[in-house]
C-alpha cells in the first residue's frame, strides 16, 4: 500500500528505498524537521486568523491546539483560552 493516496507505486517504492537508506539517524532528522515545519505553519494560520495576537498569544493558543484545553489551563492557570 502507498505511503501516500496520491503516491504512484513506482514513486511510492523509490521513496520507501530512500527511507530506510538513511537509516534510524536520519529518518528521525525528517520527522522532526517536518514537525517543526507544521507547527510553524500552525503558528501562522494562527497569525492569520487573530493578527492582533502577540507572541505568547500565539504560542498558548498553539498549545491549546496540540495539548487540548485541560493541560492549557493547567499550564496557564487563569489565562483565558485562546481560540487557535
């Protein structure tokens, strides 16, 4: 099965090939590259949706997307929730 639904199966076996070349090392580079690059395009949706945010605005109401409201107001005990 692809990796991907738009992923034909020849570009699917090249990619997988590519993968396990770089080994537990660089995988773990992508992943943690590609998860730095969706929270900072989470962090710009943010920007774009409440561009009167400031900085720390910004990073609770990311935080509230990735850990839910519960551990939001527990880490930020009397601060309103802010809609991501």
């Amino acid at each position: 099965m692809p990796i991907a639904a738009d992923t034909s199966p020849d570009a699917d076996a090249v990619q997988l090939l590519a993968y396990r070349r770089m080994g537990g090392a660089g995988r773990a580079q992508v992943m943690f590259r590609l998860t730095a690059m969706a929270r900072e395009t989470a962090k710009a949706g943010i920007r774009g949706r409440h561009p009167d945010y400031d900085h720390g605005q910004v990073m609770r109401a990311l935080a509230r997307l990735l850990y839910g409201d519960e551990l939001v107001r527990r880490a930020w005990p009397g601060q309103e929730l802010l809609e991501p």
